[in-house]
C-alpha cells in the first residue's frame, strides 16, 4: 500500500479524505498539530476503518518535525491541507494567516525535494477567484484581488507551487479549488467539529438546530441574488474526499515537472435561505434566524464549473445538497449522545 501523507488530517476534510484514502487502497499517515481539530476524530476513523490509522502530533511550521515525519515513513504522495482556514478571522489577524498558511508550505516542499516525494494535492479555494465578472466559474477564470487576507495565502500558495514546478524541481502538483464542503461521513462517526463558535455555516446551522445556538445571523439580505443572500456552491465532503484520491491517482501518470488545477464543486449555487429551508426539510425543525448586517471578506455569489474536472479525473459529484445537510444533521445528532 501507497503512503500518502495528509497533513491537517485530523480535520473536517482530511479526516474524509483519509477513509476514501484505504477504500481506494492507499495508506494515510496523518499529520496535525490538533490546534484546530479533536483526537477523538481518530477513534471515529478506526471504527469506520477498522484499524487505526498511524498518525503524529506536530506543526507543518516546524521543519525538524517535518523531516522526521518523511524519514520515519515511504511516502508517496503528499495531501496538504493544514492551514488557518476562516475568512472572518483572517480580517482580524491577518499576519497569523500569512505566517502559519505559507510558511507551512514552503517548509513541505522543501522537505518533499529532500527526501525525492514528487506527489502533491493542495488544498485550494474558490476565494482565489474574488467575485467574478462571469459565473460559474471555470479554472481559466482570472483571480482578483482576494477579499480575504485567507483568500489571499490560497493565491499566494498556488503562485509558489506555479514558481516551484517553473523552476524545474521534480514535482507534480494538483490544486483543488473548493467550493463549499458540507456534510459527514455517512456512519455520522466524522464530521465538522469546529472549535468554538463555527465560522462556517452548516456546522452554525445544525447546532441552531440542536439547540446549541440560540439563533443564527443570515449575513446581509441585500445582495443581488434571487432572496438577498449570498449564493455558494455547496459541495458533500465525501465527494470532495473522492476527489483527492483521482487527484493523487492522476499525478501517477504525469511528467515528473508537472502542475493542473480543477474546479471541486457541484456546478449549482444556492443561497443560504435556500440551504436553511432545504435543512429544515430534512431535519423537520424549524430554524431561529434573523438578519444581520454583511459581513467582512464576504462575496456576492460564486458557483463552479465543473467540466474540466468531470472531463480530466472522471469526477463527478455523486450527493446533493439535501443529502448533504441530512447527513451534516445526522452527525450533529450522533454528538448529542
């Protein structure tokens, strides 16, 4: 079995990623500080796998811990997902972002070309393209200027891998641009387990539902969107998942001085009063919300297209959004026993 490092892979995504990793027959090892994840994320990994999955306890930032991590294992490819990831908190502490997102990244690399591992997915994002003149958005798309200090290490990040791979080092690289990741593992033994108060809206959604929270603030209802509010293109983690491991397998067959990017979405936007009705559909509760003033880093609407995605790994995303939301309440549920 192929070892594929997943570094931030006890998070929402990499956790998933690390299941759809051994169903595809591939061996996770697992990377994370746990600043902004649980270990109990481990014990749901081996009962849905059945086995435990090998994982060590440090930060991306540290370059000795990173080394010892590839000469303690034979990896063969690398998923980089370990970054501060919230749009919100990015505006307040934008030099932390800047530090703990790119610095990781140059440290990776340098320590891949060490030890000769050429194979890297990034985790990317939908906010490198800002609001778009043209919708949906395709991977020729021009970026603008982030709204985000976040949005912007992503762009920072991809130009470095751009400059990496121009530079002739051996590497093979696949950025992911996400849309928005949404839902749990099925068995609702994983899922989005923010720390604190969410930054993101499902999670801030089902503990509305569950009582945790007493209401829920729709950010703006002003915006030129069919209700008001924003529009994203929310996506199952499963599929997201699913498209990790095509991305590792296509690196297989690429020349070693190698870089693509792909679009990961449904191709469909909807607005979050449409994904708050859809919820309460699914969940027959009704929901407390209110609305709130916009918010800063916000944009407008942004949906994906997909077709070169579907075209080049064979991609396609297999859950909706009601499926996606029954599945991110079930697992809300599964953490009130």
């Amino acid at each position: 079995m192929q070892q594929i490092l997943i570094t931030g892979g006890a998070g929402y995504i990499g956790s998933h990623t690390a299941v759809a990793l051994v169903n595809a027959g591939y061996e996770p090892i697992i990377v994370d500080n746990f600043s902004n994840s649980n270990k109990e994320v481990l014990n749901g990994l081996e009962k849905i796998l059945g086995a435990p999955v090998k994982y060590h306890e440090g930060d991306c930032n540290d370059r000795k811990f990173m080394q010892a991590v590839f000469e303690e294992n034979d990896l063969q490819g690398v998923i980089h997902f370990a970054a501060s990831k919230a749009v919100g908190e990015s505006t307040k502490i934008p030099l932390t972002y800047y530090s703990n997102n790119i610095n990781s990244l140059i440290i990776l690399l340098e320590t891949m070309k060490q030890f000769g591992v050429k194979d890297i997915v990034f985790s990317s994002s939908c906010t490198v393209y800002g609001q778009p003149d043209k919708l949906p958005v395709k991977e020729t798309t021009p970026r603008k200027d982030a709204e985000s200090p976040y949005g912007n290490t992503k762009k920072i990040c991809e130009d470095i891998l751009t400059d990496h791979v121009k530079s002739g080092a051996p590497a093979r690289v696949v950025a992911l641009r996400y849309f928005n990741p949404i839902g749990a593992h099925p068995s609702s033994l994983i899922g989005e387990l923010p720390l604190g108060v969410p930054a993101n809206l499902i999670p801030f959604v089902t503990q509305t539902g569950a009582g945790i929270r007493e209401k829920i603030t729709v950010f703006g209802d002003d915006y030129n969107t069919p209700d008001g509010t924003c529009i994203r293109d929310y996506i199952h983690v499963m599929d997201l998942a699913d498209a990790h491991v095509k991305s590792i397998q296509y690196l297989a067959d690429q020349p070693e001085n190698f870089i693509d990017l792909f679009n990961v979405g449904t191709g469909n936007g909807n607005t979050v009063m449409e994904v708050i009705k859809a919820f309460e559909k699914v969940s027959e509760k009704p929901l407390n919300y209110e609305i709130g003033p916009r918010r800063s880093g916000d944009i407008e609407k942004v949906w994906a297209n997909t077709d070169k995605v579907s075209k080049v790994l064979g991609w396609t995303p297999q859950f909706g959004l009601e499926e996606a939301l029954r599945d991110a309440w079930n697992w809300q549920l599964s953490l009130k026993k």
